[in-house]
C-alpha cells in the first residue's frame, strides 16, 4: 500500500455508487440463483432419499464429493463447455448448495411425526397430497434452516468466480490488488458481508411469517 | 355393519398379528377391541379402513368388501382417532378440523362453517379455532382429534387408544365426554385400548384378545365380567370383577331402611334416644348435612351443636349403579350407605352386608334377560337426574356408576 493511502477514500464510494449497486444485483443473482436451482433439484431427491432409504447414504456421499471438489477445478471443467459466463459460476455453486441442502429436506421429511403421518393417511389424503400438503410444509422449518447455510456460504464464494470474470463484487477485489487500491477491496467484502447477512436475516423472517405454528417447536410435541 | 369372515394377518417373517378372526359389529355400537399388546388388535382396526391388508379372509363394511372401494375413498368415509391425537401442526384447529371435507371437495367456506360446528359439539370455545396445534392441551388436542374424525360425518369411527396419552383426570372428562356424543350421535365405532376397565366402562360390546391375535371372548361387559370364557380373560378382567359387575346393577333396586335420621334441628336427647351409634343429621328438606357419634354428643342442645363428620359420599337412587352405593357405605363412617332420591333428600341407609345381600339377588335377577336387554327398573330410567355424559349408549343396559366421588374410581 502506497504511503498515505487511507484505508478508504470515501469520495471514491460516492463516485462509483451506480456501479456498485450493479454489481451488487449481479452478486445477489450469482449467489442466490444457485441456491434456487439447488432446492428444486434437492426436494425431489431428498424426497426419493427419505421414500427409498438405501438411494440416501450414495447420494449424500455424490454430494458430498462435488463439495469437496474446490471451486477452481470445477469452474476450469465448465469453461469448456460454457464459456467465461454466469452460468460457469452458478453451476458450481448450485452443486454445492446440495451437500447441505439433501440432508436438510430428509431431515425435515423426517421430522413429521408419524402419528401425523398415520392420521393423513386415515383421512384419506393420497400419497401425493399427503407429501405436498403435509409433509413438505411440516418439513419447511428444517429446511430452511439448510437454505440458509446454503444462501450465505453461496454468496461469499461467488467473489471466487471473478478468477473466469464473473465474481460479481469480487471485481472490485482482484482491481483493489491489482491497483494496490484498498478502497474497493474493502467496500465489496463488507457489501458482501451485508448481503449475506440482510439475506439470511430476511429468511428468517420469511420462515417466520410462513410457518407461524412453529414457533412453539420443541416446547410440545 | 363390520363383518370379519376368518381375517387374519401375516407378516413376513412369520408373526401373526391376527388369527382366524370372525366378529360381526353391530350397527351403531361401541365395540372395544381389548387385550395386551402384541395381541392384534390395532392390527385388526386398521384392517377396517385398509391401513393394513388382511393376508386372508374379508373385511366388510355395511355388507360390502372393502376391497372393492379404494383406499382413500374408504378412508374418507371412516373416522380415526389415534392416541397422540395426530393433528396438523402447521393447520390451525379449524382446518384440522376441516380436512376430510376439503378431501371432499366441500370447498373452503362450507368445510370451515362445518368445522366450527363441530368444535363447539366437542366442547371447545370457538376462540381456539384460530389456534395452532402446539398451543393446545393434551385434551384438547384430543377433542380437536375427535372433531376432526367427525368431519364428513361418517357412519364409523375407529378408534386407536384415543385417551391414553391424557392424565387420569382429563381421560375421565374425555370419556364421559365421548359418551355423551355417542348418545347423540350413534356411530358405528371400534375402539381400542389396552385398558380394561376403559373398554368396561364405554364398551356395548368388547372383544378380548389373547396374545398371537386369536379372539377370546367376545361379550357384553356384564357377561364378561359375569363368564369369563376361560382362565385368560378372568385373569385379563381382573381380581375385582366380582365389585365392576355392580356397576350393572342399579342402585334403585336396593332395600333401604329409614335409620337413624334425624333433623338437624332435633333435640340431643331424642338422639340419644335412638340407642344407635351414629345418627344422621338432615336439614329441612331432608338433605343429608353430616354423620354424628352418639358418644360424641354435647350434653344437651340439638344437634345443631353436635359435631358432625362429612359424610362420606351418597349415591343416588336414580343414577348411580349398585357399585357406588357399596362404595359409599364403606367409606361412611357410621358404615351406613346414604341413599338419596332426585332431589338429593335422604331415602334411606344401607349397609354394605345387606347391599350385597341384595346385589346377590339383582345379579342374578339380570343374568336371566340380559340378551333381551330389558329396561331397567321403571323409576330408575323415568326420573333419571344423571348428567347424560356418564350413561352408556343406548340399548336398556344399565348405566355404570357415576363418575368422581361415586363408584371405586377415585382409588
């Protein structure tokens, strides 16, 4: 760092509000997307995992694998095939979000108590309605619970995604270093940070005002 | 209505949860299925609404195989109460209560308008139907449960240990509760429990089963505490069958004396003059007020100035049944059982020798018409004060004991 450089010039955030708010936008949709796409291809799989019990313990390790997997190899695999895009960034990221994801819709499927289960079924829901109209929203606290891991970890490693161009905020990281500039640097880490934060803060809310009868979760059964 | 033909169930590896069952449920009756567990009979409950499939025999509803209607179809016309209740969490008490008429396809407005009815029919205050499950006691959780069963009105209730996750209290509010709805409404229920003295208490007729889902006996409860078909089931009934039989015995038949009641206003002399050990202080209006020891008694003054010793508890001539007049004369402290009329005024006493004298002679009296199911004495059913809640069903049986203070049940 250049001698008398402050750690943040304020005028440089005034200057570049337009374009932070843009890159802002493109973080969000980097980081969240993926977490979308991962839920609609973890619901029906840990659905299958929690009907077929022996399909669970292979999946989970698959997941677990691609997690383990660091973001830097898969983005140079999908290069290949997809280009410097978005879309290079989000699939990766989407196949992370299932390790955490899977395991929380199983988990949540398997916290609907069986009286419960036993009782839709005397009613005489169909196995389909039961799972729709039952299950999956009993299960709903539990795996939100898992979208919520899932949407901030996915929002602080979309900035990995700007080694291909696309790391949203993460830009204003890598040009920090390259211009030996600490403004940027630290302007984007702490706006990722927020939006981690404000976007786990809204899911709670969201869970809230969904599921108002789990709030007394754990006091009864 | 039910109709068991040479049911039984198998499993894979090799248990057999029922064994050659043959039952025929009366219409509008309360059979409980009874014995202890691994006996077969949830097994043979939820064969009724094909929760579980009979390896051989058929199962029958209203003449029909069930087999011929699909399951949820089947299951929408058959209430089911389960032991913990079972109800949504994540729907608010009228919704819970709404479900099988939305199956129906009732729609919204109609399912709900038809669901408040019934919880103010279970006896909950319409201010919970907005209320989520977790907010809710165990009981009425329950009632929420039962509500729920009776959503589409259907004909038959299946019933699964509905009162057994509750405390003793509640159970009992819960049974009295139940009977009373069943008064009204007649369904077509199969109850199970593994507690005998429940299934005496609310069974028209009970099935007794015995480990490895074989069928026992199958009677009334007064023909099963009276003949119990073999070692099993007299043990399975218990030691103090002898004392519940007269829970099918009304207190109205019994011969009482006039005794040492005097009113409370009545000088001590005319007490001393009775020569009796205990005298029976009555108010104006006959009403029972007190036990006094003639030892005890003031030198002088009335009986206002005695002091008296609680009572005890009386049984009602027009309610209650023989076990609760044999009760109260054992927990009397003059040893004399209080009879009182409708009007809760003095009818007489009794002691327990000559109460069992005479339940001797009315059990037996009962033995020779009880398939006929004649009607009780004419003056016990006429002028009947009971709260509706603690007589069976229908048919002429004779009512049990009353509940609470009366009968052996506060033991």
């Amino acid at each position: 760092m250049r001698d008398g450089e402050p750690l943040v010039r304020w005028a440089w955030i005034g200057d570049h509000v337009d374009e932070l708010a843009h890159y802002t936008g493109v973080h969000l949709r980097l980081g969240l997307l993926p977490v979308l796409f991962g839920l609609i291809i973890s619901v029906p799989l840990g659905m299958l995992c929690h009907r077929y019990r022996w399909v669970y313990p292979p999946t989970l390790t698959a997941a677990n694998v691609l997690y383990s997997i660091p973001s830097l190899a898969l983005f140079m695999i999908f290069v290949r095939y997809t280009g410097l895009t978005e879309r290079t960034v989000m699939i990766p990221l989407t196949l992370y979000t299932l390790s955490v994801l899977i395991p929380n819709v199983v988990d949540g499927l398997a916290s609907v108590p069986d009286p419960v289960r036993q009782a839709a079924t005397a009613m005489g829901f169909s196995t389909v309605r039961r799972v729709v109209q039952v299950e999956l929203p009993i299960a709903v606290p539990v795996v939100v619970a898992g979208v919520r891991v899932a949407a901030v970890s996915s929002i602080s490693l979309v900035a990995v995604g700007q080694l291909i161009g696309q790391g949203g905020l993460g830009y204003y990281i890598t040009r920090g270093l390259q211009l030996d500039f600490p403004t940027p640097i630290i302007t984007a880490t702490v706006l990722i940070m927020l939006l981690a934060l404000a976007t786990d803060a809204l899911l709670v809310l969201a869970q809230r005002l969904l599921t108002p009868w789990a709030r007394g979760k754990g006091a009864k059964a | 209505m039910i109709r068991f033909d040479a049911v039984s169930k198998n499993y894979p590896n090799g248990t057999t949860a029922v064994d050659g069952l043959s039952l025929e449920l009366a219409e509008g009756g309360l059979t409980v299925l009874v014995g202890p567990s691994g006996c077969g009979k949830t097994t043979t409950l939820r064969m009724v609404n094909r929760m579980v499939e009979p390896s051989a025999g058929t199962v029958s509803l209203g003449g029909r195989d069930i087999r011929e209607v699909a399951a949820p179809e089947l299951r929408r016309g058959i209430g089911y109460v389960i032991q913990h209740a079972g109800l949504f969490p994540h729907r608010t008490v009228l919704d819970n209560v709404a479900t099988v008429p939305l199956l129906l396809g009732w729609g919204k407005k109609k399912a709900r308008s038809r669901a408040a009815e019934l919880l103010e029919l279970v006896g909950l205050p319409a201010t919970m139907a907005k209320r989520y499950p977790y907010q809710l006691s165990g009981g009425q959780q329950q009632r929420v449960g039962v509500a729920r069963a009776l959503g589409a009105d259907p004909p038959v209730l299946l019933m699964d240990e509905p009162f057994s996750a509750v405390d003793p209290i509640v159970r009992g509010e819960l049974q009295a509760e139940f009977l009373r709805l069943q008064k009204e409404l007649h369904k077509t229920i199969v109850f199970v429990t593994h507690d005998i003295d429940e299934a005496i208490k609310l069974g028209d007729h009970i099935a007794v089963f015995r480990t490895g889902g074989k069928l026992a006996q199958f009677d009334t409860p007064e023909k099963l505490l009276e003949h119990p078909a073999d070692d099993f089931v007299a043990d399975f009934v218990g030691q103090d069958r002898g004392i519940r039989r007269l829970s099918f015995v009304q207190a109205s038949g019994l011969p009482l004396r006039e005794g040492p009641v005097l009113p409370v206003t009545a000088p001590v002399a005319e007490a001393r003059a009775l020569g009796e050990p205990w005298v029976l202080a009555v108010d104006a209006a006959r009403r029972p007020l007190g036990w006094a020891a003639t030892d005890d008694l003031p030198s002088g003054g009335t009986l206002t100035d005695a002091t008296l010793v609680p009572l005890g508890h009386t049984f009602s001539l027009t309610g209650d049944s023989a076990r609760a007049a044999l009760d109260a004369a054992l927990l009397s402290p003059s040893r004399l059982a209080v009879g009182v009329d409708a009007q809760g005024a003095v009818a007489g006493v009794a002691d327990a020798y000559e109460l069992s004298a005479a339940m001797a002679r009315a059990t037996t009296l009962t033995d020779v018409p009880a398939d006929a199911a004649t009607a009780p004495e004419p003056g016990a059913s006429a002028a009947s004060t009971t709260p509706a809640g603690l007589t069976k069903g229908d048919a002429g049986e004779s009512g049990p004991e009353k509940d609470g203070g009366a009968g052996g049940d506060g033991r």
